[in-house]
C-alpha cells in the first residue's frame, strides 16, 4: 500500500513540474484576470497549489 502512494504521490509532483514547463502554451496577453495577462495570475494560481503539493511530498519522504 505505501509503494502505491508514494508513486502517487510522484506523479503529482511531476505533473506540477509539466504544468509550470508549459510555457508556449500560457505565455499569453488574454484572457486577462482582474487586470492581469494569463501568463500572470496562471503562476500565481500554481505557486500555492505547488508549496502544498510539494510540502505533502516532502512530509511524506521524510517519513
């Protein structure tokens, strides 16, 4: 059972990595967000959900 998660685990870190590689494809003026281009508040949406998923990984190492 614990193989599993931490290859769940694994794979969400590197999916989080992909999302943030994509650069080509959000490196764009529209649509915009309160005022901000999608290139801005698309990383500004992923900088939270990456410290979580990155903490929960670093947690579960660390066991």
């Amino acid at each position: 059972m614990a193989g599993k998660f931490y290859v769940i685990v694994g794979i969400l870190a590197l999916l989080f990595i992909i999302l943030y590689s994509l650069l080509p494809f959000y490196s764009k003026n529209d649509p915009t967000l309160l005022g901000l281009p999608l290139f801005y508040w698309y990383q500004i949406i992923l900088m939270p959900i990456g410290a979580l998923v990155f903490y929960v990984v670093v947690m579960i190492i660390r066991d």
